[in-house]
C-alpha cells in the first residue's frame, strides 16, 4: 500500500465505503454473544443429567460414571436417506390439518456445515449459499430434499445437505411453512427413543429418554462429531436457547464515541436481519438498535458487519435529521414488507424469471449496496460474489425474457399479473404489462450494475484489496460419492464466468 493510501486510511474511519466504526461494534458484539453464549453453555452442562444407561448397555458422560466405549456399528451405506422423522409438526397448533405437514422449508444458510460434509462435498458451503431448500417426508422415515422453485442447487451436493437437514432436525431447530409460519420436525411416536439424554430447544428443558439410538443408526456417531453427537452412542451436546441478549453501548466508550448506539438489542432468529422498522430513537433520546440473529457459537462475522452497516446508515440518517431508512423512498415503492416476503422465499410461487428479477432489484438496491461492499472488503462470498452482480446487472436484457416475436415468454404476463394483485409493492404496480416493466428494469439494473461495479473497484484500489482467487465449485479427484456422480467432472468458476453463453438473469440469493 503506497504511503498516500496509508495517510488517508489514517485520517478517516471510512474510506471508499468502509466503515470502521463499524466493524469496531461488529467485533464487540461477536465477542460478547459468544461470551454470554459460553457461559449459558456451562449452566446447561453443569445441570445434565449425569447418569444414563445407553441402548449398548454403557453409562453416558458424568464425573460418577465409567464410560464403556460402545461396540462398533458398521457405516450406514451413503444412498440410505432413511430417517426417524416422519411430519412436521407447527408450532402454532391452530395451522393446518391437526397442526401436521409433510412439506418444509429451510435457507441452506441456516445450516450448520460440518467438517465432514466439507469434506465430502467440497465448495458446499458456498455452493449451496441461498438456496432454498424445500424438504418433504413421507411419514414413513423418508425423507427427500430439493432446491425450491426459484433456487438451483448442484446435484452433487445432495447427499451432503440431506445429512445436514436431518442434523437440523436432531438438533431441534425450525423450519417453515410456505407462509413462513415456524415448524418442528417429529417422529410418529410421541416422544423420541433417542438413547441419550438431551437439551430440546423448542422445550426448554432435558428430555429422558432411556432407550434407542440416533437417526435409527443404532449409536452411529458419524458426521465428525458435529455438535458433540456422535462415538458414545450418539451423544447430544448441550444447546443453549437465548432469547434475546441486551448491550449497553456506552460500557464501550471507545466505539460509543464514533457511532453512538445507547442499547443493541439482539434477539435469536432463524432470520439474519437489522431491523429498521423498530431501531432508532426512543422517548427518551436514547438511540437503540435492533438486530435478529441466530444466537450461537458462530455468532458474528461477515454476516453481523453488514447488518451492523445498515444500522451506521440509518443512524446517520436519523442524527443529521433525515429520513431513516423505513421511511425512504425504497422501502416505500420497492422494499416493502411484501416485497420482503417475496425476498425470503414467496417469489418460488411465481414465473422463475420474475424470481431472479426480484433477486436482483433486492441486491441492487441503495439500501443493500454500502453493506455488500462490507462483504467484499472481507472477501466473504457466502453473500454471493457482488462484482458479478454487478457485472450481470450490467448485461440485463427485456430481450432475453421474450419469445422471438417480441412476446412475453410462456407464463410469463401472467405470473407478473398474480404478483402485482397479491403484494403491495407499488413500483411493480405501476406497469400493467410485463414488457414495460422489463424495459424500465433493464435501464435501472444497466445504471445500477455500473454504479456498483465503480465503487466495488474503488474500494478494492483504496484498501488494496484485490479480488480473490476464483475458487473451484467443483471437486476435481475421485471419492466415495463418484459412483453417484460418476458424469460430474468439476471445473473453475472461473470458466463459468467467462463464458457469455451462461444465463446473465440467474442469480443465487446470497442469504
């Protein structure tokens, strides 16, 4: 870095777009969420249960008890989907029929991504970064996973996520419903035979199960041991549920004096989100602001300096006596709480060319560009490589959405018709006919795609930061899964983004 660029970095605590108050908070939270994590960690372990007799006739973790190491089960074969859940399950017991569903939805995002499936599966982790995964069960213990409409995920991935969607059932997290109310994953029986005892989130409290095994995997302890289940007849880790974690912003003076947030409010959601719609200045004149994340070990991040960025704008916004952000003309005609929805998983019910136009109006947007560039700064692809965003926006055209006689493509009038009649998004609404809204659009994403394309290339220039390596998506040796992806031989994404003839309107959302 030229000794110019080191005086100007010097001088200000943003620069090309970087804030550095930010990421001083960024790092503050991270710290203490995960510290307060800890310590209710501890309490739970410390009031385990600390005698259990397992399905193999040993006794499970205690300081009064020998540990017996269980007799070794063979490896369960890799094509066995089989699964003890058999329904999900609201959380609301008014909804559906008696309350039980067959069909979920998860954001691969909320996944945790174990060792071993980064292992078998290499790239998972941003090969499958905002896809939305429908999940269904045959009330018989299958169980069957796919991209939802709207979203593509790479074949090869496949067995891998399965094992994670059913460690996300074993651990107790939610899913949700087409409408986004929250679910459970259960077993026909009415309380689990897991073999162990364990901490059931939903619960809020240590089960007592004396008998069974994991997954019907009679104490297979596979999956690197993720979470701490696994070896000893499939061992439950302690999981602490946290609702909702407060932060005294002027117990930390030193970032207080640069963005002054009186209170951070954090509360544990399967969403990752800066809530404008409540943050800013209370009666009091206190500036309070609120965040909804998953509250966990991994708390932090990429992930929390770019919600953190969008709550640096409104606060500045807000204390030169602007608009905040929920009152912007964004958030007005384009960004509204139906628009949200769309974002989040509701486009997968419309034309799949008007979900990925949704995608991109939602990654283009002034409200979300100064926070992606936050992103970049990291190198952090898990929101998707936003330079080729940009470069995509640029390269939009109406003409690729029409048949060859200038026509809206098949479907395509009249899915854009149920979307303006059932969501409140006033821009859309001003274009009865999809062409026009398609020729307005491309002039708006070729603007906005050079717009971000200028200031991701200044910010890199300024701090230095070049562009990452392209990463391979695609595994190049052969392993244990060839014999069900024998056809798939990997290459560079590099390759795939130099070749034009890909599809310019498909784009992953990066949640």
């Amino acid at each position: 870095m030229s000794n110019v660029k080191k005086i100007i970095k010097n001088l200000l605590v943003e620069v090309a777009g970087i804030s550095f108050e930010v990421r001083k908070w960024s790092q503050i939270l991270e710290d203490r969420v995960r510290e307060v994590y800890a310590e209710e960690k501890k309490k739970l372990e410390d009031e385990r249960p600390k005698t259990k007799t397992s399905s193999w006739g040993g006794s499970y973790w205690g300081d009064d008890v020998e540990i017996t190491e269980p007799k070794k089960e063979p490896e369960p074969e890799i094509d066995n989907y089989g699964s003890e859940f058999t329904h999900f399950k609201y959380e609301d017991l008014s909804q559906g029929d008696e309350g039980i569903t067959d069909t979920a939805y998860i954001y691969a995002d909320e996944l945790y991504i174990t060792p071993d499936a980064m292992d078998d599966c290499p790239g998972i982790n941003k090969g499958i970064s905002g896809v939305l995964l429908k999940v269904d069960l045959d009330g018989e213990g299958g169980i069957d996973v796919e991209a939802a409409q709207g979203s593509t995920m790479d074949a090869s991935f496949e067995v891998c996520v399965i094992e994670l969607v059913e460690d996300h059932m074993v651990m107790g997290n939610s899913f949700y419903d087409i409408n986004y109310k929250i679910l459970y994953a259960e077993r026909e029986e009415e309380s689990p035979d897991w073999g162990f005892p364990y901490y059931s989130k939903k619960d809020k409290k240590w089960g007592d199960y004396s008998s069974g095994g994991y997954g019907g995997y009679g104490g297979y302890g596979g999956y690197g041991g993720y979470g701490g289940y696994g070896g000893y007849g499939g061992f439950y880790a302690t999981t602490p549920t946290i609702e909702k974690i407060e932060i005294n912003g002027e117990d930390y003076p030193d970032a207080y004096k640069d963005f002054k947030v009186d209170k951070w409010i954090i509360t544990d959601s399967y969403r990752t989100e800066y809530d404008h719609w409540k943050s800013g200045y209370d009666d009091e004149g206190k500036y309070i602001v609120y965040l909804n994340m998953g509250i966990d070990s991994t708390f932090g991040g990429s992930a929390l300096t770019h919600e953190i960025k969008h709550a640096y704008d409104d606060w500045n916004r807000m204390r030169h006596g602007g608009k905040p952000i929920r009152d912007s003309w964004e958030i007005k005609n384009i960004y509204t709480k139906d628009f949200e929805k769309l974002v989040l998983g509701g486009s997968f019910n419309l034309n799949q060319m008007l979900a990925s136009i949704i995608k991109y109006y939602y990654l283009g947007s002034n409200l979300e560009t100064p926070a992606y560039l936050e992103n970049e700064y990291d190198n952090v692809s898990f929101m998707g490589n936003y330079r080729e965003t940009a470069k995509k926006m640029m390269k939009f055209k109406a003409s690729n959405f029409t048949d060859k006689r200038g026509n809206p493509a098949k479907g395509l009038q009249q899915s854009w018709n149920k979307l303006i009649k059932e969501y409140d998004i006033p821009l859309f609404r001003k274009f009865e006919n999809v062409l026009d809204f398609l020729k307005y659009t491309e002039k708006y994403f070729n603007k906005r795609g050079k717009n971000i394309l200028r200031r991701i290339d200044k910010m890199r220039y300024v701090h230095d930061k070049p562009a990452p390596e392209p990463v391979k998506s695609w595994y190049d040796k052969p392993g244990k899964y060839d014999k069900y992806f024998k056809d798939k031989r990997w290459t560079s994404d590099k390759n795939k983004d130099d070749d034009d003839t890909d599809d310019s309107n498909q784009l992953k959302l990066p949640f």
